[in-house]
C-alpha cells in the first residue's frame, strides 16, 4: 500500500491496526503518522487513548502492553512509536503484528530504512503476518516505497 492510499483511508475512517512507517525518507511516514495523531480521535478521546512512545526509550513489551489494553470511552487507542530504528530486536513484536488488537492503531516510524521479507510475496499483502519461519532483513528502499502498511 502507498502513502495516497493509506492516507486516503484514512480520511475515510479506514484504519489498520498497525501502521509500520519504513524508508529512507521520512518525510511521508511524518505525513502519516501526524495524521494519525491529529484526526483519529477527538480531543477528549487522546487523554485516555492516545500514547507516544520514543523507540530509543521505550522496550518493546511496553508497546505491546499498551497495545493490548482495551480503548476507554472511545472505539479505538491510538499508540505511536517514534524512532523505531533504535530498537534492535523487533521479534517480541511479531507475535503482536500477527494477532494485533482490532480497536488500536499501532503506529511505527521506523526512519531511515526498512525490514522486508525474504519473499517478494509479501510486497504485496496490505496485512503481512511477521510469524513463522520468514527472514526479515534490512534494506534500503526508493522513496516511491518509503511507506508500509502491516
């Protein structure tokens, strides 16, 4: 999915429940992830079910703790992670990615490069599973493909 059609869902209220922001250039993955934070709920709805974490701050397990957690007074929890790319084991997050909670929208900026698959297949899955026996590996992308949605 490119960055016109994720942001164009969600100005439609199509939202994913997570949102993995990737590439060399931020500046689309700052579009989304900004839009995210400014229009998903309303005002009253962030005090109770909006959160940003610093990857470079943050352990992983606190994420998804978070993430789990049901919303209060709203239909959905917004989660962002900024600077992603500090965290060097993203496997606790797999298991997260592969059953992610319906009511959150986890966001994560993970700037200045981007895990693939080994498998070209999974380019073009708007939801990929993390799980089983696939490699994941660092790769630097073009800016048409800056932005991912899992």
């Amino acid at each position: 999915m490119d960055y016109d059609q994720i942001l164009d869902n969600l100005k439609r209220k199509i939202y994913h429940p997570v949102y993995f922001l990737c590439g060399e250039e931020p500046y689309f993955s700052d579009i989304i992830s900004d839009f995210i934070e400014e229009n998903v709920l309303t005002e009253a709805e962030k005090g109770f079910n909006q959160t940003v974490f610093y990857g470079k701050d943050t352990e992983i397990i606190t994420v998804i703790e978070a993430s789990r957690r049901f919303p209060m007074m709203a239909s959905h929890q917004v989660i962002i992670v900024k600077e992603a790319q500090s965290w060097k084991n993203l496997k606790p997050l797999a298991s997260y990615i592969s059953a992610p909670s319906k009511s959150t929208l986890l966001v994560i900026n993970y700037k200045y490069a981007c895990l693939l698959y080994t498998s070209d297949a999974a380019d073009d899955l708007p939801c990929v599973d993390l799980g089983g026996s696939r490699l994941i590996k660092k790769k630097k992308l073009q800016l048409p493909r800056s932005t991912h949605t899992l």
